[in-house]
C-alpha cells in the first residue's frame, strides 16, 4: 500500500493525466461516450483505494482538496462572460431558471419521500446531486465539500449522475421530432428564436493564445492567491453550526471573488488557458475525494436511481408548465435542461438538434447553470437538512 504523501499526489496526477489523454485520443475516446472522463477520474483512484494500493485514510486528500477546490472555482468562473450570458435575453433565462427550479422543487420532494427508504442521513448527497443537474461537476463537488457530504454518501450520487443525464439527453434528442406539434399546441412566440439568433451573432469571439509556460504558472498562482484570499475572509465570517461552515463561505466566496474578476482584465487570463488549468485543478480535487471512498458504498446507487429519475420527471413537468406561461419554444426547453443536467458539453449538442445554428444558446445557457449551480445546489442542501430534522 502507498502511503507517502509523494507518491499518492504523483498517482493521482498519473490517473488524471491518462483518463484525459485517452479521452482526448482519437482510438480511445469513443470508450467514454457513456462514461465520461470525470466519472474514470472519481472511479480510478477509489478503485485503487479498495484494492488497497492507495491508503484511503491518508491527510493528503483533504489537504488537496481543501486547498485546490477554492482555486478550480475561482479559476472557472474567471472565465465567465456574463455579458453574453446577458444577451440571451429574458424568455431563455427564465426557462433556464425554470429548469433549474424543477430539479431543486423535484429534489426536495423527492427526498421527502426516500429519506424514509435511504436514510435522512443521505440529505447532503441530494444537495450535491442537485448542484451537479442545475450546473455541473465543478458545483457538485464545491457543494459536497460545502455541505461536508460523507464519502459513503457521495458516492451512489455520482453513479446516478452519471447514468441519468446520459438517459434524458435520449429522451430529449429524440423528442425533437414532435416540436412543431407541441410549440402549436403552447402556441410558442416563433419570433424569440430569430431574436436570440441576432442577439447572438453580435458576440465578439475572442483570439485564443498560445499556451506557455510563463502564463500558466502565473495563473496557478493566481488561482493559489485566490483562493487563500477567500480562505482568509471566511475565517473572519460567522460560522451559523448546521447551516454553513467557514469552508462553505470559502466555496461561495471563490465563486462571487471568480465573477467579479471576470470583469477585470484578470480575464485575459482564459486565453492563455486558464479555463482549461480549472477543470485540471478540478479533476485532481475528485482524483482526492474519490481515493477516499470505497466501492462497498455503492449498493445503495440501484435505489437512489428511482429517485434520480423521479427528480427528472418533476423537473420536465415544471419546464413544460414554464413554456407553455412563457410561450417559448420547446427549443429553450430542451435547451434549458439539457444546461441543467448536462453541462456545457451536451447542451450545445441538444440545442443544435432542435435548433441549427443556435447551440451557442446550450452553451450559454449551461455557463448561466455553472454561475448559479453552486448557489442552488446550498439552498436545496438546506432544505433537505430541515427536512431531514437537522434544522
């Protein structure tokens, strides 16, 4: 068994670095077509923790993740451009926020009902499943360390969000082909997609640079500096004991400390691969949480599955509710919930499907998740405590 704090970080980073070549390759990467390179990267290292080769117990994984997870938010949400989120415009957002509502009214209800089946204790596995399907994986882990979400409990979650997101996208994709008969049936305002179209086409693309050395080491160290900022702040707020911890003000404020620096020149920092640094730093945080967990916990994911797909349905419910009040296409629907429970990475898909040459409004809509997931994601948490009896 490993148990030199050298040698698990060199592990992690050596799982990190070939779950993110091979998925990148053109021979190996239809193989994470259903399970994702974020799904090998928690997998691979709780793997190896249950065969013994890692020491699971080991400090160095709540030192990385303590450390790293205020820098990777940071870093990700220096690169948002909010003004673009902006241009989508009033209907978009306001199905996006409906979707989000959908999965934290689905959550809590939800919940409601299987914590008498799972156990209350699982309430903070349920907050961080819904950041991850109002935002993506970046809010699931920042509100699972947040919420301070057990191992045990966590990792059922993961497995649903893994297996979920991938079946809905199905649905939705194949559900394209009834969309002139249900916008006749809302009697959707067609004149919102020709909008969002102009609106769109008048966004400055930026020029990407080059990667070099200098610049990334600069913007780990601002990353670094970032987040001990934060850390240093949330030591000075009040810690509320069962509501929220001086980590859970050094998560949020990396988030707000992340978007307000997106309106600096601070910002010039994604083209020099700052974004792409973020989801590295990320990576190796799950790398961290998943060599603490281990595979006898998770029996429990085959139950927590019916739930997963419940949250889904109530989700779809309150979206469909939405477009039909709003008279939106069921474009921004699909769209929009294809933001909130896949992420940046399948919501242009989806948006391209319905919609030629408007997956921009996915990816746009799948960065105003990743704003607000982690947010979301709390306050859902929140309420699952209370109903859970710890309130």
């Amino acid at each position: 068994m490993m148990d030199s704090t050298g040698a698990i970080i060199a592990v992690l980073i050596l799982i990190e670095a070939v779950v993110l070549t091979a998925a990148g390759h053109p021979r190996t990467k239809r193989f994470f077509k259903f399970l994702p390179a974020v799904f090998w990267i928690y997998f691979l290292p709780m793997l190896a923790a249950t065969c013994g080769l890692l020491d699971s117990g080991h400090p160095v994984y709540g030192k990385i993740t303590k450390t790293l997870l205020p820098a990777g938010l940071f870093l990700l949400l220096l690169c948002v451009d909010v003004k673009a989120v902006l241009r989508l415009g009033p209907k978009a957002l306001g199905m996006m926020l409906a979707g989000s509502a959908g999965i934290m009214l689905g959550t809590v209800t939800v919940f409601a009902v299987y914590r008498h089946i799972v156990g209350a204790h699982m309430w903070p596995g349920f907050g961080a499943l819904s950041a991850s399907w109002m935002g993506g994986s970046a809010n699931m882990v920042a509100v699972k360390e947040a919420l301070e979400t057990p191992d045990e409990v966590f990792l059922p979650m993961v497995i649903v969000d893994t297996i979920i997101p991938y079946f809905w996208m199905g649905l939705l994709v194949t559900a394209a082909a009834w969309q002139p008969v249900i916008d006749r049936f809302n009697n959707a305002d067609s004149a919102v997609l020709a909008e969002l179209d102009r609106r769109l086409a008048q966004l400055e693309k930026g020029e990407a640079g080059k990667f070099h050395p200098g610049f990334a080491l600069l913007i780990v160290a601002t990353a670094l500096a970032g987040g001990f900022l934060c850390k240093w702040i949330a030591g000075i707020l009040p810690e509320i004991k069962g509501v929220i911890s001086t980590y859970a003000w050094t998560v949020i404020l990396a988030s707000v400390l992340g978007l307000v620096c997106s309106f600096t020149r601070i910002n010039r920092l994604q083209q020099h691969g700052s974004e792409r640094i973020g989801y590295w730093i990320l990576y190796l945080v799950l790398t961290s949480i998943g060599a603490k967990a281990s595979l006898q916990d998770a029996g429990a994911a085959v139950t927590l599955l019916g739930a997963g797909f419940l949250i889904v349905i109530i989700h779809a419910i309150v979206l469909l509710i939405a477009a039909r009040l709003l008279r939106a296409p069921i474009f921004l629907a699909a769209a929009a919930s294809q933001a909130n429970m896949g992420g940046v990475v399948s919501a242009p898909i989806v948006a391209e499907v319905y919609h030629p040459g408007l997956a921009s409004v996915g990816l746009l809509m799948a960065v105003f998740g990743g704003i607000m997931g982690t947010y979301f994601g709390l306050i859902t948490g929140q309420l699952c405590r209370w109903l859970a009896g710890g309130g």
